[in-house]
C-alpha cells in the first residue's frame, strides 16, 4: 500500500514520517501540487540468499543415476558428411 503526502507536510514532519515508514513497511509517495515527484521505500532488511532459491522447485521423475539405455548420437564419431 502506498501513503501520498504533501512535499511541504514531508518537509515539516520528516523524521516521523521516516520512522513510520519503517514500522509500517508501506511506500510514500511525495507530492508537489499534486503531481507526484518522489517515492520513498522501506529498506528490505531480509536478505535473499542464493542457496537454496530453488529448493522444492524440481521433481525428480526417474532414477537419475541408473545408465541411459538409448543410444545417443554424441557418442558416435563425426564423420564429414554430417558436417557439410
């Protein structure tokens, strides 16, 4: 949710504001005749680690450590007319 606010009431009421924005989590719009010049966010204090993004994400359908029995092309040789 985003809260819009005057410029001249941000400026005179600015370190309220501030601390609000920090126990309410919410945006703040600043405006200048009504026409919105700023915004102003709350810092996300949880970090994001990498590790462990995707964890849940895949499922594994089959036994991914039996031997493939198809036969795949990349084990036989090139020969030059495959290449042409």
């Amino acid at each position: 949710m985003t809260i819009k606010i005057a410029i001249s009431q941000f400026k005179s009421h600015c370190f309220a504001i501030i601390e609000k924005l920090q126990t309410d989590k919410k945006s703040i719009i600043i405006t200048k005749r009504d026409r919105e010049i700023a915004q102003i966010l709350p810092v996300n204090t949880k970090q994001i680690s990498l590790f462990g993004m995707l964890k849940n994400k895949a499922k594994i359908k089959a036994d991914i450590l039996e031997p493939v029995e198809e036969k795949w092309n990349a084990a036989q040789p090139l020969n030059a007319s495959c290449l042409v």
